[in-house]
C-alpha cells in the first residue's frame, strides 16, 4: 500500500471515509472502549464541533492542520493542501493509548500537538459548503475521547498564512503522558498494538510521509535512531 492509504490492523479495524460516515467506526471504539477509556456520545461530539465552527465564519473554506495519520489517511474530501508550519505547539508521543495500537496490559503512545517549539506538517482546505459534513467525519475519529482539544491556530505557508483547526493535547486529561524520555517512548513504539494496528507501523507511517514532503523532525528522527539501536542497526 502506498502513503495515504489505510492499512488493515490485526482484527480488520481500519479509519476510513465510509466507517466514519456510516457510524461504524465509533460503533466499534464503544464496544471495545475499557473503563479508562470514556467515549464521548455522538450529540457530545457534535456540540464540540458546532462550538469551533460558531469562531469562523461560515461563508469561508475551513484549513485543517494535520501532523500525524491526518498527513498520511485524512480520510475527508478537501480541495487543496499546503506544507505549513504552526507556531507555539510541537509534534510529540504524549497519548496513551489503550486501545487502537495499544492494549491494556501494554499501551502504546500516539501523537498530539503540545505546547512550546514548532510544527510542520499539512493544511488541507475543506471548501465552506462542505465544511460542516466533512469536519464531522474528523471530529468522530479526532475528538471522541476528550484526549484532544481543538484549537484555531495560524498556519503559514508558502502562499501566505491561513486560520486552521487543530488538535491539541488535552493535558488534564488522564491520557496525557507527561514528557516520556526517547528510551521509553521507542519501548512503547516497539511494543505496543491494537485493532488498527502496531504503534510502529504508525510511526513508520508518520515518519515516511514526513520524508516525502521533506519535513525535518528531529525529536522523531532521535526516537528512529533508538530504534534502529534497538534492532541493531545504525544509530
């Protein structure tokens, strides 16, 4: 499979397009969901969503930010995306994971924007009249767990800056990892999967795409190191 397609986990769970719409996707989170894992019912994620949109107006194209799978499965229609970079947050391993690509007895670690240093990643533009349907589809999979926050925050680009939502760690959140060293962050990485697959396979993921658009990230490309050390490799 090649970069922005999903790939299968180890019990057939994947984030699609279709899944996302039809419900399915959070169907399947809910009956799998631990007592340490709330999901937020549908009317809640819904709110949340009307809550962002009533801080943009609603005749204008909606950017979202994306850093991690967003880049390589978005998983909703936009008309234009651009490299950019987001100020004041960085790109970092600092949510638990139980379910998903992790397990109770072993939890993996997925990204989310914390605060302080930079960003780079993706803006996709959703156009306007298609701004509500589409950014539900993100909302079920990004805010279903009060794990992230969405934030409005500026984004520049080659072509100029641009208003965007983005999901930002919530760190009163139970979920939240506090800073975790490299050690520890790539034993999560190596160890740890679920239903939509292995951490790793979500890091490799990250990391490639992140190759392709030739972005720089140094605090991914220490953890690879660790890895590669790990497996006995260069590093």
């Amino acid at each position: 499979m090649s970069d922005g397609e999903p790939r299968t986990g180890r019990e057939g769970f994947v984030i699609t397009r279709d899944r996302l719409r039809d419900g399915s996707h959070l169907a399947a989170i809910r009956a799998r969901a631990t007592p340490d894992f709330h999901v937020r019912s549908d009317e809640d994620i819904e709110r949340s969503l009307e809550e962002t949109l009533a801080r943009h107006r609603a005749t204008e194209d909606v950017w979202v930010f994306g850093y991690g799978s967003l880049m390589w499965n978005p998983a909703f229609h936009f008309e234009e995306r651009r490299l950019g970079i987001v100020r004041g947050w960085h790109r970092r391993f600092c949510l638990w994971l139980s379910r998903g690509r992790g397990s109770p007895d072993c939890p993996g670690l997925m990204l989310a924007l914390d605060r302080g240093g930079v960003c780079r990643g993706v803006a996709f533009r959703v156009p306007a009249a298609q701004a509500r349907d589409e950014l539900l589809l993100v909302w079920r999979r990004e805010m279903l767990s009060g794990a992230y926050l969405a934030r409005w925050v500026t984004v520049a680009t080659d072509e100029g800056a641009v208003p965007a939502v983005t999901f930002v760690v919530n760190q009163a959140h139970q979920r939240y990892s506090g800073k975790l060293g490299e050690a520890e962050t790539a034993d999560r990485i190596l160890t740890a999967s679920g239903e939509l697959g292995s951490c790793l396979d979500y890091f490799e993921r990250t990391v490639r795409i992140l190759r392709t658009l030739k972005v720089r990230d140094a605090a991914l490309e220490r953890i690879e190191a660790e890895i590669a050390r790990r497996n006995g490799g260069p590093g």
